[in-house]
C-alpha cells in the first residue's frame, strides 16, 4: 500500500472557481476529497491555476 496516496488539485470553473484537492487509492479504486475551496485572487492568477509570488 502506497501512502500518502498520489494527489492532485483539480480546477472547476463556474460561476465561481473551485479547488478540489483529491488523492487516489488506485489498490482500493478509490478518490479521496482532502479539501475543496474558492481559490482567492490574493494567492491565485485570473486564471486560478497559477500561484501568485510570495508567501
């Protein structure tokens, strides 16, 4: 068994942007959400899928 299992952050665009934040169990067949939340423009570029400088 392979932990911590590979993860992935996953964009949703809609009427709001949405991170998911996902890890798969590929022995078991299954997708673990960790988190998901509205990614703000003080940490995210317009197009929420690059992190902006600093900290």
């Amino acid at each position: 068994m392979q932990r911590p299992y590979p993860g992935c952050l996953i964009l949703l665009i809609g009427e709001e942007p949405l991170h998911v934040v996902a890890a798969a169990d590929p022995t078991a067949g299954i997708c673990h959400v960790i988190t998901a939340y509205r990614p703000g423009m003080e940490h995210f570029e317009p197009d929420f899928r690059t992190r902006r400088g600093g900290s």
